[in-house]
C-alpha cells in the first residue's frame, strides 16, 4: 500500500471535492552551493548523492521529494546521519530556501510567499521549532521565555502572560513560572522550549531531534507528555529523530529517508511487517513487534460462528465440519456472546440440559475480545490466560477476525529471525522480548 499520502486525507484531484492535506511536498530539491541545476539535472537522470558532490561540489540536502502530511497526525522523519530529515524539516517552514519543487501548507505554496509574507505566514500557521538544544534564554524566567513567541507577535502582555502559563500548566511546569534555566534539569528545560511553541497556538509544530540530549528516563518521560498532549490538541506534529524505536513509538506514518530521497513512507506497523527495500528491512531489523504490531495486523477470518437460535447440534455439526473445537457464539448484528466448546455441547446433549432449538446462554464461557488496534504485548498478555481464540472486534463491537496462538507465535518468531543478524539500524546485541514472550505462550499452550 502507497502510503506517502495519508489515508483520511487524500491529496486533492482537480474536478474533485477531496480535501487537501495540511502539508504538501511536490519535487522538493535543496541542493547546497553554485550551479544547483546541473546537480539536480544529474540526479533526475540517477545520479547518487555522493555522485553530485563528487562531480560538481554540491551537497545535496533533499531530492525529488512528495508526501502529504495530514492534519492532526504526527509525521515521523527518520534516517541515519546526513539523510536530509532535518534539512526536509527546514524545508517545511522555508528555513532553508528550496532549491526547485513546491511546500503547500493549508493550500498556500509558502515557496511563492514573499519574506514579509512568510514571516506573517510562519506565525499564523507554524508553532515555531523544538530542537534537540533547549534554545532558551538564560536571562530569562520560565514564563518568559514561553511569552517570547508571543511578545515577537506583538501581543500584550497580560495576554501573552495568560496563554504562557496555561502552556506551561499543559506542559507539567506549573509552581516553576518565576524559576530560571540553570535552576531546571535538562527536561525540565525541554518542557519550557515544547511550552514556548504551545503557547503560539498555531496549527503545526516542527521538532527537530528535541528529545535526543536527555537521559533515556527523562526522554521517555517527554515522549509519554508529548503522546499525552497530542491525544488532547491534535496538532499537525513533524518529528525528526534517528532513533528507530522512538519513531515507532510516536509517529501515525514514518517516512525513511536515505542519501537525501525518501525511501517509503507508512505506518509503523507498513514499516515493520513490508519493508520497501533491502534498507529499509536492515534499518528495521531486531525490532520488538510485540511493541508495533496489533491484533488487526495478525488476525485471521471467522471460519463458523454460531448464533443463539442455531441450537446446541447445529453449533456442533459446524465445529465438527470445519474441525473446531469451539466455536464464537454472536447475535444478528455480529457482536460477540461469549464461546461454545463442543466439549460442553457434548456433555450438554448427553444430560439432557439443553433444548435443541437454542443455544442458552449457560452455556457459554465468556470470550476473550480485544479491539483491532490492541497492541500485540497486550494480546499476548491475553493469550498467556487460556487456550480459546481471541475475538477482534471493531469500534462499533463487531466481529472482524480472531487471533490464535499460533499467529502470535509466527509473529515472535519473525522477530527473532530479524533479530539473529546484525542491521544497519540497531545494535547487533540488542535483547530481544520474543523469547520471553514465546515462554510466556508456551507456559499455557493447549
């Protein structure tokens, strides 16, 4: 699946009335130094990056790049050192002028605005930049150093000071407004640059590797505030990092990059389960899919279902022809009642229980059911407890497929394959969680 567009917000077709994305890349070049154009005419016929810098000089930042960014989502660019994720990122407010191609934000090409009307532009639409150093000043106290955006605009002070503290409030820094930079720790000190960019309350927020100085503690902690704050104010979020597991964490879609082009662009679960090429499988080997995949990627179809007017023998007669030994029971609408082994039919029919035209609900075990969207660590937590099939419903409650053990265990044990060699992306010696999780299934097989 083509993923450079997102799937909600589908980039506009003339004679249409689709919606445009809030941020649209078309045939983005950057290239550094003179005679940019006989660099980038040598890179439409093939040439490599280092191709171009070794013939003619130039550094090539960004090559021939398209993506639709959503509103609302956040969009992760990642890629090792000297990709062009942050140079992209740069792109995107016109921090960096574009060499050829167009940026469209909220249907404005900003690569046609002039510098009065870009500044204008940047603080309607754009929250400024978190970057990976604080950027704050020193002289300053926390309140003001999240007003300066503000003041910069132009608003007063009594304004600008009550949109401040209501961001630093968001941001988890209230009691500390009078308080000074060398008076914080160093995520305290990131909390004050992400506050300064909420308090603009513009549309999108550029961060540029913004939690890659803390401590791992102190950068989970942030990702955890900024997943927090994003769930409540849905900003249009562009977030460039190198760290593969910190992009799977926090990006709706993911777009690689390598030697200046993007190589794909997809959810993190597209990344995981198809890469696009030879780099992209290598940037993504070894990773826990327990933390990516969901129960909707490794669901399997409903062979037979049984509904309570279908009676216990024809329940069974179904196990029996699809060679189950239980079976989901659901009602008119498809929602699931609970599950019927033929263990407890059998015993049923043998007793003299039940009436042969109804299944009762005594009969039923209670069915474990989880959403399309639960994480699989989650899953396998749920399959560790018992032997039955674990129902996956949709938002509305109704029946979409069913996960056994069996597909948790292919899952894990692609991770492990992955994980046996050494990639381009992570360290050859990082702990795998599949085999814990292979013995935690193993413990309760049936």
């Amino acid at each position: 699946m083509d993923s450079s567009h997102p799937p909600d917000v589908p980039s506009p077709r003339e004679g249409t009335d689709e919606p445009a994305a809030k941020i649209a890349v078309r045939g983005l070049y950057k290239v550094f130094g003179p005679d940019p154009g006989r660099a980038i005419a040598a890179l439409e016929e093939g040439a490599t990056k280092a191709e171009v810098q070794a013939r003619f000089g130039n550094a090539v930042g960004v090559a021939d790049v398209d993506i639709d960014i959503a509103a609302g989502e956040t969009f992760v660019l990642m890629g090792l050192s000297g990709s062009g994720k942050s140079t992209l990122l740069r792109l995107l407010n016109r921090l960096h002028e574009p060499t050829r191609g167009s940026v469209v934000v909220d249907g404005t090409d900003i690569t046609r605005l002039s510098r009065r009307e870009l500044l204008q532009f940047r603080r309607e639409r754009f929250s400024g930049m978190v970057f990976q150093q604080f950027a704050i000043l020193p002289h300053r106290t926390v309140l003001d150093n999240v007003a300066y955006g503000l003041e910069v605009q132009g608003v007063p002070l009594a304004r600008r000071r009550e949109r401040a503290a209501r961001a630093i409030e968001l941001v988890g820094l209230g009691g500390w407004e009078g308080s000074y930079p060398h008076e914080l720790s160093g995520g305290m000190q990131q909390r004050v640059g992400l506050a300064r960019a909420l308090a603009v309350d513009a549309d999108v927020l550029l961060m540029d590797e913004a939690f890659s100085a803390l401590d791992p503690l102190i950068r989970r902690e942030m990702q955890d505030e900024l997943i927090d704050l994003q769930a409540r104010m849905r900003k249009t979020i562009v977030f460039v990092t190198h760290d593969l597991d910190e992009a799977l964490r926090l990006g709706d879609r993911i777009a690689i990059m390598k030697d200046a082009r993007v190589v794909q662009v997809g959810t993190p679960e597209e990344v995981i389960t198809a890469p696009a090429d030879d780099y992209v499988a290598a940037f993504v080997e070894g990773v826990d899919r327990s933390g990516v995949l969901t129960a909707g990627a490794i669901m399997q179809p409903v062979r037979e279902v049984a509904r309570l007017r279908d009676g216990p023998q024809t329940a069974l007669n179904r196990m029996r022809r699809s060679g189950l030994s239980g079976i989901l029971v659901v009602d008119g609408e498809r929602r699931v009642l609970g599950y019927l082994t033929s263990e407890r039919i059998v015993a049923a029919l043998r007793e003299g229980e039940v009436t042969p035209d109804r299944i009762h609900r005594e009969l039923m075990e209670p069915a474990a059911t989880v959403a399309t969207d639960t994480p699989l660590a989650d899953v396998i937590t749920i399959a560790s407890e018992g032997s039955a099939p674990i129902a996956v419903v949709d938002a509305t409650g109704r029946l979409r497929g069913v996960v056994v053990k069996g597909a948790i265990l292919a899952a894990l044990a692609r991770t492990q394959r992955n994980g046996a060699g050494e990639g381009a992306g992570g360290a050859p010696d990082a702990p795998s969680h599949a085999g814990a999780s292979h013995a935690a299934l193993g413990a309760h097989r049936a």
